[in-house]
C-alpha cells in the first residue's frame, strides 16, 4: 500500500529526483532506476496505457515534455487515483517555478524535494489540494 | 585536463552555496555526453567535497552536504559523510538545518546507518518540540522517512503529542509519521492508537483524510482491530467531499468486509450509490474495487454485477488505454464470480488480446480462460498463434485475419439487432490487430496459455484434435527460429498427454512425431535443436506405433479431400519400422545427446522405444512367420543390437544399464530366431518363437497406459484425527473373516454357472467384494444366479464405475485390461452426450471454421474433479508469494497486534491474537460504554438521517461479532477439515 517511490527521470534516464519511501541500498537502487527507464521509454504514449508492471508492484508514470515522473504503488492500490497525483504534483511545480522546465528542476533539486515533502510524507498522499499546498510552500520561503 | 576542472578545483573559498552547487551541476552537465569524463569529474567533486568538509565552518559544510545530496543522485553511496549532516542538522540557522535534514532524508534513510540515527534521536527531540512550526515539520517527515525501531521507541511519544498541535499542518504531519513509528515499532500501537483514532473527529478535514489514510494502511494489515470504527467511517464517508478520502474509505471498507462478512448489506447499497452518481472515474473504479476486493459480490447479486460490467464497459468504449486496462483488471476479477455474464462480453473482452498496448495483451491473458469456449477457441488462439510469428511476416498474415474480423463484425451486426441485450456490444468498435515484436518472455507466457486453454478441463473446449495438434505443430514450426528450448518440451509433453487421452489422434500425433525425429525435411541441427521434444515424441512412437498402422491420418483443415485416395496415400506414405530403426542406426547425434540436460532421459526413451518398436512388429506379424518374414526380423533385431553396443559404454549408468540388459534379451531373441529358422525348412511358414510372442512383446503390450490424475497421491492423505492403532471392534476380524469366507464360495459358483461372464473380473477385484460383503448383497449375488441378462449387465456397469473411482485398485494383467475396455464403453455414451451437443452447434456455425469432430476422450483415473487438481496449483500459488518484493513495506509486524486484547497497556502484543479470547467483565464493560458513545454520537447525526439509526444496530453487532470470531474461524477450520474428511471418505469408502 501507498506510495513506495517517486522518480523523475529524463529520456536518457538521468535521475532527475529520487524519493524512496523505504529503505533499500544504493546498488539496488541504482538497478532499479536502470530497469524503470528501460521499461517506460520503450512504451508509446499515446496508445499505450500509463501503468507498467514493475516486480511484484506497479509503476504509475507520466511523461511531461522529456521528464517521466514515475510512482511505484502496490497492486492492490488505485492506479487512476495515483496517476492523479502526478499532474497535481506537476502543476505544484508549474506554478511555483512559473512554468516548469527540466532545469528548473536540475538547479532547484533541493526546492523540488521541500514540495514534494509538502504533498506526500512518508509515502501517504497527505493533502490533494494545490492551493492550500502552494501557500505551504510559499510560507516556507518567506521564513527562510 | 580540461580547463573546467582546473576551474573547479580552483575554486575560492567562501563563494556562496548557490553559486557553488551551479557550478557542479554545470559542470556535470558539460560532460554529460562523455561518460568516462563524467565519471572523472563526480569522483573528483566527492573527493573536493571530503577536504571541504574538514573545515570547521557550518556555512561552507552545509553548502558541501547539499552538493553531495546531489551527487547522491548519480549513485554514490553517501553514508560516510552521516556525522557532518548531523553537524549541520543540529546548526541553529534553519537555513542549514533544512540542508541538514534534506540530506538526511536521502542518505541516511539506506540501511545500516542506525548509528548515525542514534546520535540523531536527540536533535530529532529537540526539533519536535521547537516552537517554530517550521522546524518542527522538518524533524517530522525527517521522522517518517529515516524512522527505525529504536527512533520509533524514543520518539513516538514527541510524535504523539504533536497530534494536539494548534497548526493543522502539523497534526497531519504527524498522524502521517505515526504510521511509519507502527510500522517499526509495531507494539506501540495499542497504546497509541486511541489516540490516533480521536484524530477522525479533527475539524481540519486533512487531518482526517490523513487519519483515515493511516487506519487504511493499519487496517490492511489486521483488518479485525477496525471493525468497530465502521459506524465512523461509514458517517465520515457520507459527509465528505474530499475523494481522496473516500478512496481511501472505500480500500478501509474492503478490509473491514473482509472479516465482516455483515457488513456488506450496509455498505453495498451505498458504495453502488456512489458508484452512480459520481463523475470521478477513480473513484468508480474504486468503488468496483471496493465490491470486489471485499467479498461483497456474491453469485446472486446478479443486479450488481450487472451495474458493474456495465460501468466497466464504458471504461472500455472510451479509446483511453488507462481505463481500459484498469476495467481489465477489475474484470478478472469479476469472472471469478460471475463467469456467465462476462461471458456474454467475451468479444470485446477478447478484443484485448489484440491491443496494441502490450500491457494490456498480457493482463488479457489471464482472462481468457474463462472467455474460451468452443465456439471461439479457434479465433482465440489464431489471435494468439499469430503474436509468434517473426515480425516482419506478422502483418501479412494479420491483414487476413483483420479483413475476416471486418466481415464478422459485419455479420455480427445484422444478426444481433434483435437480440436486445447483445446491440450494445455491436456498438463497440472493432479494433485490427497490429504487428508487434514481442519479447520471449511474453511469447512463452503465450505458448504457455494457449496450451492451458486447450488443455483445460480434459480438452473440453477442442472442436477438433487435428486442429489443435496443427497449431501445436506451429507453435513448434515458429520456435525453430528464435529458441526457448521449454516450448518444445512443453508441447512434447502435450503431445504425450493428448496421446493417452485421446485415442483418436494417436495415428495423426504418431506420424508427426515421425516426422519431428526422422522426418527428411528435418536436418540433423534441427533435430539437435529440438532436443527438449525428442524425448516426448520418440515415446509416442514406440507406444502408440500400432494405433499409427491402423488409423487413417486426417489431415486437420484439408480433410476436404476424397477420402478413398487419401487412404491410399496414407497407407504408402506410412514408415515402416525397419524404416524407422534404419534411420535411428543413422543418427549418429543421439550418443552426443548427453550435452544437453536431461539428455540422458531423452536416450533412454530412445532406447526403450526402440525396444518397443521391435515387439510391436513382431506381434504385428501374427503367430506364423514366413521365410520373409524371419529374415526381416532377424535383421531388425542385429541391427538393434548393433545399434544398442553404443550405448553399453555410456558413462550414465541409467543409459549403460538400459543398453546392456536390452542387448542381452535382444541376442536371446536373435537366437531363438535364428533356432526357429532352422525348423522352418522347406514349409511356407513356421510358428513365430515363443519367447518373442509371449514373452517379449508382452512387456510393452500387456497393459495399456492410463491417464492418472495428478492430484491423486495428494488427496489420500490421512486425516489428523483417524486413530490406526487402536481397534474399534474386537470382533470384526473374525466376522470378516467368515464374511470374506463366504464370498469367496460365492464368486466360485458364480464363475461356474456364468461361464465366461467375468471370470477374470471377479478374481481380480476380491477387494471390491470385501467392501460390498453386507447380508443384502449376499442375497443379491445369489439372485444372479438366477441370472436376468439386464441384471447382470447392471451390475457390471456399476462395478465399472466403481472400479474407476477406485485408486486402490491392482488386477492382474488380463483383469485390468478388461476393465480399461468396460472404461472405454461407459466413457463413450457419456461422451456421446457431449458430441450431440456439438453436433447440434455445428449446424449453425460457418463453413470457414474448424469443423467439430467426435472424439473420445479418456478419464483420468481417480477422477479430474477441481479440488483434486487444486491441490498442486495452490502449492504453486503459495510458492509465488513467498517471492516477496523489496519495496513493499513490510507491514507483517502489524499483523500481530491485537488492539481489543485485554493486555492492550502493557504494550505486549506480540502472539496475541492466537490466543483465546478471554471476555471479562472489565472488557464487556468497556465494549459497552464504546456501544453508548457510538450511540450517542451517531444519534447527533440521526437527526439529518434516519439511516444511521441502523448503524448503531450494526456497531453493536460487529462489536460482539469481533468477540466471537476467532471461535468462527476454528469452527471453519473443523468444517474445512470435516470436508476434506468427507473427500476422503469417498476414496476410503471403496478400499
């Protein structure tokens, strides 16, 4: 159940974020980034369904210009429901970074990782609304 | 070097973080395009980034640590740095702190880095309680992600407190972490729960759905310990609006129904409710879900399922891929309930089988099975042979095939527009089948379940055994190419099972596998390459050679042909077996087939066949041999010899030992032969020798092989309670003694009055008497005697269906042969059946497709029902899930908390819920004062819904229900287990 990682990868599969939820070592999951790249750059998006089979787990993934963001959710969790999660996430960023770029989340990996802590701790989705999120982040910055 | 690099470790002190950290990236960016270069690059910033770090200023460490979060991401193990993330984590700037814990989130959370956790716990302390709202939110989802058991010892009761914080934010946070704290630390969660329970009640409504969030995972894990919050979450559920939060009630309500069987008439109404009248396409299917996964669908909610089908096919008329494959999912799972009405879809279900979407293909395949039919079993696996086909040929043959789907939708239309209930499907667009590459996984996964559809149920859905052994002779033809050896042993394997089954085929099946071995088109490398089947098809030949003589071979599709000349054909084409023994000497590969694994198994059904081949000709012979005749058979019978001498120094023993007692009964042969040949003189024909005769070929041909059930070992187990040592009754081995006494006096005179009526079958079968030995069949026995013809064929008939349920059953050779006949006779007419049902469909059904073919089908002895066959599935089912998945959290510490057992403050609650229940007065007092506060605060909603009044029925019911349940589960257990007692009956019942 829930969220057991989000990935963001480009097309080359360079990690551009990585966030485990649980506790696995740096050779797997390098392994892991490998195989997930593999599986979904070779899908065609637009007739091919947005959810690979990925171990005994399932990946819930997107793609936005050249980023795939990618979660992994346990087969008995709801796929629709999680491939929401992504454009929520996405918009986050777009409205934060004023139109989101592949850089923008290069050079801001560390912004990047304080909104997604925003929207999911721990791997439970724990806020599904982007206004109350972005004023959340915004108070962030203001303090700092 | 390049200059860049110079630059970069050139760099000035003191320059600020931002700066610093752009210049790695940009420098890494650089070089992105040359690996090596890369690689130089990140070692020699991690190696800058060490000597950085000896500096004792806090501003230029926190600048490192974030440079090697980031480097983090490129796959370098990070966990010697843990000490300064502590440093800067414990910096009072939040600017540093928060570097701090961004670090430590990444690479402290990695295994083994408990010591560095440890000297943590304290910041973490004095985080959690800090008054800025800010730092404190830090320390939590640093909590939630780096948590170990002895962090969750020393911090859940910080965490605890923190869910009465005046900042919303923070409570949610909170409850959140709470989760992973339980999950390490699983024994805290009796004390602490309660507490996370209040939280429902929380007037932020995300505090709530991240309360929710938490029982869902908790409940997922020991869905009993909820049962009681069903009343709140049902209210919670009809009050929101937040679907995440319903989505997640729903998941909660499957677990909850799971173990409460009740409350699935509370609960169905409302989530079909929802289900209609929500427009958030999740949510259906989570409300599908819902139903499904909580057992809440059972064979008579016909309406329900009805609905849901109905939603799930608009998911499929929607051209998203999505929607289709999660519908996909939610409908295999629906066909284990209500096969009969996805049926009626299987058109458009089978349409997935095509998709372009190779997910969907796949997950299609699990469904087929309840889909396949006779009617459609060979569009199916025309659909699935087809994915085998090298690519650049697929798109030719899937352009026949597409056309036909053109003309059957056509068809299909103008047939079906008065049949109401089925317009809907006409609806659906048809879908053309596109080439795709598929990998070999995908393509055994393929062969694999067009094998297990037709296999499936004792070949109940082949129309027409030529048809399927062609398709299985592609599935060879199209494995040459691209190898995976287990195809060909798979089909070998059916080719074998067929051939026992089905005695029809054999003569088809035994030319093919002629073929496969010695066939001339075949080379010696291709026959080398299809090692795996050898075994399996030079067996059918050795066994079945006979079968091959006297059948006609039907050539499957092309059976159009004029049947006379084709007989013609057949019996000139047919191989001979000094023509199969011929090529057998000159293939010289079989000596080397010991490279290969199971190699050895494969020469010795070589061997044995070979030997086999030798009896059947010589009985088909017949008892007198001419000159000719002798001749032939001596030179056979050298050539084997020759044939065996180079396998009598094989260095497997198995193979050496085969080869050597063969050669020796091969020369006793040869010289009674040969001694034979010396009698025979000047007259035209001599009797055949006897030890060939009546000995030799008997060892092969005696008995005929019989399909046996594979669970059949299995199912006889002893049962737990059955008491072998001690006697029920003392006397009744002296009555069955006298008993047995008397039968046998009986069958004497029955085999003398009914001469050859059975003679052999009473003999072989004194266990069946034994069984029957009661006064009233004594008398019945003796009616007999009086012999009514119809009596005695009654009996006979149901001595035979006896005998087949019987595993225990050991005759003698001519008895068993018998019964095997008298098993033929009952087989036909109740296969007969079947074939006039077939016949009947056949009037109706297109000229282009396979035509059905009467067929008989042997039984598998000991029967084939479904529990017998269970039996190993199960095993390998189980055997799957013991494959457990690395990223799963592992949530088995839960399990064993039991949250209503009475010990709840100690916090002990590990092996709690294999005990017994104990209900004391304490605990009945407690669940009544819970009953009184869920009455009252359901009551202060009655007023807005007289429904809930119902609700409180229900609390008070599941409350008593989780108090009686574990006694409900042994009492299942016995009942399991009476049953398998009963199922054993059966079988002992006629030992």
């Amino acid at each position: 159940m829930a969220i057991q990682f989000i990935v963001i990868l480009n097309r080359q599969g360079r990690l551009r974020l990585a966030k485990w939820y649980t506790a696995i070592g740096e050779s797997q999951q390098r392994q892991t980034i490998k195989t997930i790249h593999k599986l979904i750059s070779s899908r065609d998006h637009r007739k091919q369904s947005n959810f690979v089979l990925f171990e005994n787990s399932r990946l819930v993934y997107k793609r936005y210009n050249g980023l795939f963001f990618v979660l992994c959710i346990s087969l008995e969790d709801n796929e629709l429901g999680y491939l929401e999660v992504i454009p929520l996430f996405v918009e986050i960023l777009d409205s934060y970074f004023d139109g989101v770029c592949e850089l923008d989340i290069v050079f801001n990996f560390y912004k990047v990782y304080r909104i997604l802590d925003e929207i999911v701790v721990g791997g439970e989705l724990q806020d599904t609304n982007k206004t109350t999120i972005l004023n959340r982040i915004y108070a962030w910055d203001k303090f700092a | 070097m390049p200059s860049s690099q110079m630059m970069v470790r050139l760099q000035p002190f003191g320059i600020s973080f931002d700066q610093s950290l752009e210049s790695l990236i940009k420098g890494i960016r650089e070089r992105s395009k040359d690996s090596e270069k890369l690689a130089a690059f990140l070692d020699d910033s991690i190696k800058e980034c060490k000597d950085d770090l000896k500096d004792a200023d806090l501003e230029k460490k926190s600048m490192v640590i974030l440079k090697l979060a980031y480097l983090e991401m490129y796959g370098y193990d990070m966990s010697w740095c843990s000490f300064n993330i502590l440093e800067v984590l414990s910096s009072p700037k939040f600017q540093h702190k928060r570097i701090g814990y961004l670090a430590a989130v990444q690479i402290l959370q990695r295994q083994n880095n408990d010591d560095a956790l440890m000297l943590m716990t304290n910041q973490l302390k004095k985080d959690l309680n800090s008054s800025n709202s800010i730092e404190c939110s830090l320390a939590i989802s640093g909590i939630a992600s780096v948590v170990s058991t002895e962090l969750a010892h020393d911090i859940g009761g910080d965490l605890v407190r923190l869910l009465n914080h005046s900042k919303p934010f923070i409570r949610k946070r909170a409850v959140l972490a709470l989760y992973k704290i339980f999950l390490k630390y699983p024994d805290s969660l009796p004390m602490l729960f309660d507490q996370v329970v209040d939280k429902l009640d929380d007037p932020d409504t995300s505090v709530v759905s991240a309360t929710v969030n938490v029982i869902c995972e908790l409940a997922h894990a020991n869905p009993k310990n909820y049962v009681s919050l069903t009343p709140r979450l049902f209210g919670l559920m009809k009050d929101t609006n937040n679907n995440w939060m319903v989505i997640r009630l729903l998941k909660l309500f499957s677990s909850l129904s799971l173990v409460e069987p009740r409350l699935k008439k509370k609960l169905l109404p409302e989530i079909v409710h929802l289900m209609c009248t929500t427009d958030a396409l999740s949510l259906v299917y989570e409300c599908i879900n819902a139903i499904l996964n909580g057992n809440m669908l059972d064979e008579d909610d016909v309406k329900v399922t009805e609905l849901i089908v109905n939603k799930l096919l608009g998911f499929f008329k929607s051209d998203d891929q999505n929607l289709k494959y999660v519908c996909l999912l939610a409908f295999i799972k629906t066909c284990r309930i209500h096969k009969e009405l996805i049926r009626k879809h299987s058109k458009i279900l089978l349409s997935c089988l095509y998709d372009n979407d190779l997910t969907i293909r796949e997950t299609s395949l699990e469904i087929v099975n309840y889909l396949v039919s006779e009617d459609n079993i060979v569009t199916v696996i025309a659909r699935l042979l087809v994915q085998l086909i090298p690519y650049d040929e697929q798109q030719a043959r899937l352009d026949d095939m597409n056309d036909l789907l053109v003309d059957d939708y056509h068809e299909e239309g103008e047939k079906e527009t008065d049949k109401l209930d089925e317009v809907e499907e006409v609806n659906y667009p048809y879908k053309t089948q596109k080439a795709v590459d598929i990998s070999p996984k995908y393509k055994l996964r393929v062969v694999e379940k067009i094998i297990e559809i037709c296999s499936m149920k004792s070949y109940q859905n082949i129309p027409n055994f030529d048809w399927y052994l062609g398709v299985l002779k592609d599935v060879i033809r199209l494995n040459t190419d691209s190898k995976i050896p287990v195809i060909d042993a798979m089909i070998s394997e059916q080719l074998i099972d067929m051939s026992i089954r089905v005695p029809s085929i054999r003569a088809a099946l035994v030319e093919t596998c002629i073929n496969l071995c010695f066939g001339a088109e075949m080379s010696e490398d291709d026959i080398i390459k299809f090692n795996k089947g050898l075994k399996g098809c030079i067996w059918i030949i050795g066994e079945y050679y006979t079968d091959y003589l006297q059948g006609s071979i039907d050539e499957g599709q092309d059976s159009d042909d004029d049947d006379s000349t084709k007989e013609q054909n057949d019996t000139q084409l047919k191989a001979t077996i000094p023509q199969i023994v011929d090529r057998l000497a000159s293939q010289k590969f079989i000596t080397k087939l010991d490279n290969f694994d199971e190699g050895n198994l494969t020469i010795l059904a070589y061997i044995e066949s070979a030997c086999k081949l030798f009896g059947k000709y010589c009985t088909l012979l017949g008892k007198f041999w001419s000159r000719e005749d002798f001749d032939t058979v001596l030179k056979l019978c050298n050539a084997l010899i020759k044939w065996l001498a180079q396998f009598c120094l094989s260095t497997n023993f198995e193979v050496q030992e085969r080869a050597v007692s063969f050669t020796e009964i091969m020369k006793l042969l040869q010289d009674a032969i040969v001694q034979a040949m010396k009698e025979l003189k000047e007259s035209q024909t001599a009797e055949a020798p006897n030890i060939i005769v009546s000995g030799y070929t008997q060892m092969f041909e005696i008995s005929a092989i019989k399909p046996i059930s594979n669970a059949l070992q299995q199912r006889i187990e002893q049962p737990l309670d059955l008491d072998l040592t001690t006697s029920i009754d003392e006397n009744a081995m002296s009555t069955f003694i006298s008993e047995l006494h008397n039968i046998q006096e009986d069958d004497v005179k029955i085999t003398r009055e009914n001469d050859s009526f059975d003679a052999e079958m009473y003999e072989g079968q004194p266990d069946l008497h034994q069984e029957n030995s009661s006064e009233s069949d004594y008398n019945d026995d003796t009616h007999i005697q009086g012999n009514s013809k119809q009596e005695i064929d009654r009996r006979k008939k149901e001595r035979e269906e006896m005998m087949k349920e019987d595993p225990y059953y050991i005759t003698s050779g001519k008895g068993k042969k018998d019964i095997t006949n008298g098993n033929n006779n009952t087989m036909d007419t109740q296969d007969s059946i079947h074939t006039e049902q077939s016949i009947r469909k056949h009037k109706t059904r297109k000229p282009r497709k396979v035509k059905k073919k009467k067929v008989l089908i042997l039984d598998e002895e000991g029967g084939n029902d479904e529990t017998a066959l269970s039996v190993p599935s199960t095993e390998r089912k189980s055997s799957v899930k013991k494959k457990q998945n690395r990223f799963l959290v592992d949530s088995s510490g839960l399990r064993n908390i039991d949250l209503q057992s009475s010990d709840k403050i100690s916090g002990d609650g590990t092996g709690n819920n294999t005990g017994e229940y104990k209900v004391d007065d304490a605990e009945l007092a407690e669940v009544a004062e819970l009953r009184k506060k869920l009455a009252e605060t359901s009551l202060d909603q009655a007023n807005k819904d007289n429904n809930m009044l119902l609700s409180i029925n229900t609390a008070a019911d599941t409350v008593q229900v989780t108090r009686k349940k574990p006694k409900k589960k042994k009492k299942k257990k016995k009942e399991s287990n009476s049953h398998k007692r009963k199922s054993h009956k059966n079988v002992a019942s006629i030992v």
